[in-house]
C-alpha cells in the first residue's frame, strides 16, 4: 500500500530533524566552518546525496536551524501570552528559557557563538542578526510585561531581568553539571515575579 502525502511528510520531517541534530553535534564540537557537509551526512547516516534531496547545502542547514531556534523562543513568549497576570508570564519565560538551556546546554552555547559572530563574516552574521533581532523582539515582549507590573522603568527592569536571565542560562550552558537548576529557577521567580 503506497504511503499518504502525510505519512510522506512526517517521514521527511523526521529526516530533516534528524540531519538537523547531527549537524548541531558536529558544528557544536568543530565549529561551522570545520564541518562538511559530507560528514553532517554520515553523521546522519545517509548518502551526502539523499541529504542534498533535503538541503541545498550547509548554509540552508543553518538556516533552518536558526528557524528552528527564534521559532522555539517565539512559542515561549506565545506561551506566556496565554496568562493573565504578568508575574506568571514571566514564571512561564524563566522556567522555559532555563528548562530549554538544561536540556541542551550545547546547543545554547552554540547559538551564543553564533550571535557573536565578527561582522566581517558574511555568510554567518546574517544568521546572527536574525537572533539579535528576535532577542530585541522579546525584550519589548518584557518592557510591557513589566509595564503592566507597574515598575517604575520597565526597560531598566526589562534589561536587568534579561541579564540575569542570560548569566544563568550561560552558567547553565558551560557547567550543565554544577549549577543547581531548580535553585536558580527559584531566585530568579522570587526577585521578579514579586506579586505571585
């Protein structure tokens, strides 16, 4: 019995996030450039061939990942829009941003590589002005969640939180082992959710 267009494209769908998974493991451990995309496919394992059937190449890849990456921060600030009171949209940014960073610490750390890219690389500092632009995106997302809140400057309070924020998930990323989870999240829920 022939497969349904559906069956087809779960199927593809599951090979693209399999290729996409090899590719962060070997970009994580060699770096973009280091990496060819005959081995992202052997990693795969598939034929460099069937991998082109997916990806026009390792910039398309990355592009897709990058996709990948500003579409699941999209959905935790889409998330948080579904409360009420603000200190519980960002109880739900907290715990989702460390939650996601403990269970793939790397894979943090390999997109704050790519955030910091010189602006002399040209093939790879668009993927980083992409992040930039959607991290600026969930900054304004805080400023009126914290306006709502009635602090007095939101976008002094919206950068303090991102900043403490950012300083855990990084700990978080570079000592996935040694940094307790669970207290970290509670700290940063108590010093601003303070109406919960």
């Amino acid at each position: 019995m022939p497969r349904t267009p559906e069956e087809n494209d779960r199927i593809r769908q599951l090979s693209k996030q399999n290729i996409r998974a090899a590719a962060m493991e070997l970009f994580v451990k060699q770096g973009y450039y280091a990496t060819p995309i005959s081995q992202v496919a052997k990693q795969a394992g598939i034929s460099k061939g069937l991998l082109y059937n997916y990806y026009k190449g390792k910039e398309e890849l990355l592009a897709e990942m990058v996709e990948a990456r500003i579409k699941e921060v999209v959905d935790v600030m889409e998330g948080a829009e579904a409360f009420d009171k603000p200190s519980e949209q960002l109880k739900y940014i907290i715990e989702g941003a460390i939650n996601t960073i403990h269970q793939n610490p790397e894979v943090h750390r390999f997109y704050l590589h790519l955030q910091t890219q010189p602006e002399a690389d040209e093939e790879l500092i668009k993927y980083s002005k992409l992040l930039i632009q959607e991290n600026a995106r969930m900054f304004e997302v805080q400023c009126r969640i914290f306006e709502r809140m009635g602090v007095e400057e939101p976008r002094s309070r919206s950068l303090y939180f991102s900043s403490v924020l950012q300083g855990v998930m990084l700990m978080i990323s570079t000592y996935p082992k040694n940094v307790p989870i669970e207290e970290m999240k509670k700290q940063v829920i108590k010093q601003f959710c303070t109406d919960l």
